[in-house]
C-alpha cells in the first residue's frame, strides 16, 4: 500500500518511482526532470531495483502497486 501522504502531497514538478529491496515495495519522490540512470542509481544506493519510475498519476500509481502485492502475496 502507498502512503497516501505520497500522492497527496506530490507536487508538479515531482514524479513518484516505485522501488523493490526482496519482498519489500517502497517509493522514491523524485524530480520529474530525473534521468531514468538518476533514479537507479538511488535505488542501487539503497540496495533496490527500479520497478517503475517517473509516475504520477494516482490511478496509475495505486494500480500498479496493487498489482504489485498480488504477485508477491500470491493471489491471483
């Protein structure tokens, strides 16, 4: 689940990447104007792989995390 507070507070000019460390499903704020090597350079920084990077819309943010936690709880 995104904190809400992630997409409530996301401003223009900033883009949300969706991050996996094992199991574990986190999220980056970043710059909109980021490279896509920026982003996983954070990640590798942090010991996590880039799922997707320089999302913002809500809709489509919640969907894939959704879809995210149904694949590594198993559900179909």
């Amino acid at each position: 689940m995104i904190p809400n507070h992630i997409l409530n507070d996301l401003r223009p000019d900033e883009r949300v990447a969706i991050l996996s460390r094992g199991s574990e499903v986190h999220f980056h704020v970043h710059p909109a104007t980021d490279t896509p090597d920026a982003v996983r350079a954070f990640a590798a920084r942090e010991g996590s792989e880039v799922l997707t990077s320089h999302m913002r819309d809500r809709a489509a943010i919640e969907a894939f995390v959704a879809d995210r936690e149904r694949d590594v709880g198993g559900e179909a």
